[in-house]
C-alpha cells in the first residue's frame, strides 16, 4: 500500500478505449493514455506553501487530472499515478 504524503494523491488510470466512436480500433501504440482515474489514497493534506490545504477527494472517487501531472510508479506489479491535489481537475459523477 502506498500512502500519500501532504496534498498528495494516488491515483489508479481507468482502462483506454479500444475501439474509437466511430467503431476503428486503436492498436495499443496509438491509444492514448487516458486522463480518468480512480483514487485509490489520498494524503492528510497539511500546509503547502504556507497555506492550509483541505483535501476534498476521497478514497473510491473518479477523477480527471492534468495530462502531463504527476510522477508515474510501479507498485506491486501495478502503475499507478502520484500527484497533488490541485493537479485534479475534476470529480466525475
């Protein structure tokens, strides 16, 4: 398990499409990694440049972030995505 430090958080990429709308299907160099994930750990939040930062993801939720954000890692077997909250754009609904 890795667990975040500060405002940071661990992010899981949802799967890329293989087919695109119109029905073609993409080889895996032409796929583009996808910029949806799920939180899988968020950190405690605490003070980032002076200023006291709330972390309002949570555990479980889906989001959109920054496509050149965070540092990529492999963890078990499994990459995984580490970023700072304000490199999240959005919570998906």
């Amino acid at each position: 398990m890795i667990r975040p430090l500060g405002d940071r958080v661990v992010l899981r990429r949802r799967e890329a499409e293989e087919t695109t709308k119109s029905g073609i299907v993409l080889t895996g160099s032409s796929k583009e990694k996808p910029q949806e994930a799920e939180v899988i750990a968020v950190g405690p939040g605490g003070y980032v440049d002076g200023n006291k930062v709330e972390m309002e993801v949570k555990v479980g939720d889906k989001v959109l972030f920054s496509k050149y954000a965070g540092t990529e890692v492999k963890h078990e077997g499994e990459e995984v995505i580490v970023v700072r909250q304000n490199d999240i754009l959005a919570i998906i609904e």
